[in-house]
C-alpha cells in the first residue's frame, strides 16, 4: 500500500459532486459520511468539490510570484489592524509552541468597503484588503479564488448541517456576511539543523468553523490520529481540498465534532505553498451548542459571538498583535 493510500484509508475521501449539483441522495450521503469523518478524525479530504481548476492555478501562480518579491518589498503590505496583509518569517507562534512558525502568509477576507456599516462601527477584523500596489495581477487572482472556495463551502455546510441532523439551511442565516479568511501559505525549506521543536506550522487545531485547504505536491501537512495517538501524514491528493474541523464548529457541536492537532513539517529541501481558508460564520452570529440539540445538563460551552472568539484565538497567536496589546496594555479589544 502506498503512504498515499495509507494514510488515506483513515482520512477519508468525500466526493461533493452531487451535493453540489443538488443532488438530495448525495447530499445525505455526504452528510453521513462527514459525521463519520468528523466524530473520529475530524479530517477529510474533498473532491469534485466544482472549485474550477484554472480559478486554482491563478491562485498558485500568484502565490508563487507574490513570495518571490524581496520581504522589503512585501513588507509595504504588512499585516494592519484589520488581520489583512503580509506576515513575514517568525510573525506567528501556535500556543505552547517553543519557536515561532517557519512560513510566510499573505491574508485576505471578506472585501468591505470604508464606509460599510459594520466598519464604521469598528467592528473588528473587517474592511477593505491589504493589496499590494506592487503586484496589481494579485487581487482578480486571488479574490476569484476566495469567491469560488467560499461557494463551495457554503454548500459543503449543507452536508455538514445534514450530518448534524438539522436542517440543511441551518448555517445559511449564520452566514450572511462571512468572516471567511483566506491565507497564501509560503513555507521555506527546513535549515538541516532544525530541531525538533521547529515547525512550518507547529501542532495547533483551528480557530474558526471549517477549513478548507489546498496544497501543492510538496507534502508535509500531518494529523493527530486520536485513536492511536500518532502523526499520519495528509499527503497531497490531485484535485482535492483537505478539510478540518475548526475549535468553533467543536463547540457548536458540543465536542460531537472533533477539532484535531495537526502542524507542517517541510523536510522536503524544496519550497513548499499551499492556500488555506476558514470558512467562518458572520462576526455576531452566536454560536450556542443548544441550537445544535444539547441539552441544558450536557450543554460544555456558554453561547459566544462567532467574532470575539475568533478575534480572541488570532490576539493570542499573532505575532503583531501581542505587540499592539503590549503597547495598549491590554490583550482585549485589539481590532
């Protein structure tokens, strides 16, 4: 058996064509098979999931130029307050992680204009993206990307609401106005001296709801297996997106869904890119695990809004954040 078929024997590989046709059978399908994935592993990977192969390539090619310019030139982007723009070498720790992460990433979300009413009312993390003026080809590339994979996870919830057994509309009313985010990912090879507590990314599970990652060939990305508490990779499948439960969706659900530890680490010699975006519910949506059934006796989590907590998780590991809270003498309200 090869590591590929290995490894994907115990992360499982879900075909999205007839969800995302309309297809009802398919859709309960897809359902049953996402609960099965999400209450063991938490991980699986998607594929015919109608994200177009060129919106794909447009999106690594500029992935791949935009990280080649010299980090002066990217730092004219650097990230703002708004959790959008350029984070260089070293502007990211994992909690618990000993070092930070070794990557590069370029982040974008949703495109709101300066005087929509949530930012003027200084919502936080919302407003228009960071592009860079030195790389005018970035933004048609990669916002057609993030519309496309933003489509199909609203339809990739549909199965995920089937599999929770509520209505396959529930998430749709928390999605009004996505918080999605999506990051390019640029992890440069390994120095041969690293040590073991050096990471592309360091063992970490997700902020938000659901992730949705594409990767090159490189390889890299490995999971926690719970069962028997050991790394697997999650190696690099053509023509899919690996999707994760994120620490939000585990709450919702109660800890019925799993929010799983993973980390890269990129042993390759080679450059390795990959593009990940957290698909993630409207700032004030409330994410209450009673509106997923839990009963009051079981009930873990107290209902929290969709943005604080997700604002709270990215002040604790950014880098530049923590250098805002310093200078305002507090961790809170960083917007």
């Amino acid at each position: 058996m090869s590591a590929t078929s290995a490894a994907t024997a115990r992360i499982p590989i879900i075909d999205l064509a007839g969800v995302r046709g309309g297809d009802r059978d398919a859709l309960a399908r897809a359902g049953r098979e996402i609960r099965d994935a999400c209450t063991t592993i938490g991980f699986f990977y998607i594929v015919n999931h109608g994200v177009p192969q060129a919106a794909i390539d447009r999106a690594e090619k500029a992935a791949r130029q935009f990280f080649a310019f010299p980090v002066e030139t990217k730092r004219r982007v650097a990230v703002n307050r708004r959790h959008r723009g350029f984070n260089a070498l070293g502007d990211a720790t994992m909690y618990q992680a000993k070092r930070p992460d070794y990557k590069e990433f370029y982040s974008i979300g949703l495109e709101l204009p300066e005087n929509d009413p949530d930012v003027l009312a200084g919502q936080a993390l919302r407003g228009p993206n960071n592009w860079p003026d030195f790389m005018p080809e970035l933004q048609p590339a990669l916002y057609s990307y993030y519309e496309e994979v933003g489509a199909c996870g609203a339809d990739l919830l549909r199965a995920v609401a089937t599999g929770l057994g509520v209505s396959e509309d529930f998430f749709a009313s928390r999605y009004t106005k996505r918080m999605q985010r999506t990051q390019m990912v640029y992890y440069p090879p390994q120095p041969p001296q690293s040590d073991e507590e050096q990471f592309g990314v360091a063992p970490h599970t997700d902020y938000g709801c659901i992730t949705l990652l594409w990767q090159d060939r490189v390889g890299g990305l490995q999971v926690r297996e719970i069962a028997n508490d050991t790394w697997i990779d999650a190696p690099p499948i053509e023509g899919s997106f690996v999707v994760n439960v994120g620490d939000l969706l585990a709450r919702w659900t109660n800890d019925r869904f799993r929010s799983t530890l993973h980390r890269v680490i990129n042993a390759s010699g080679r450059e390795r890119y990959s593009i990940a975006t957290f698909y993630d519910p409207t700032y004030t949506s409330p994410v209450d695990p009673h509106d997923l059934g839990t009963a009051d006796a079981d009930c873990k989590y107290e209902p929290v809004a969709a943005g604080d907590y997700i604002l709270g998780r990215i002040n604790s590991s950014m880098g530049y954040r923590k250098k805002l809270a310093a200078a305002q003498g507090t961790s809170q309200g960083i917007e």
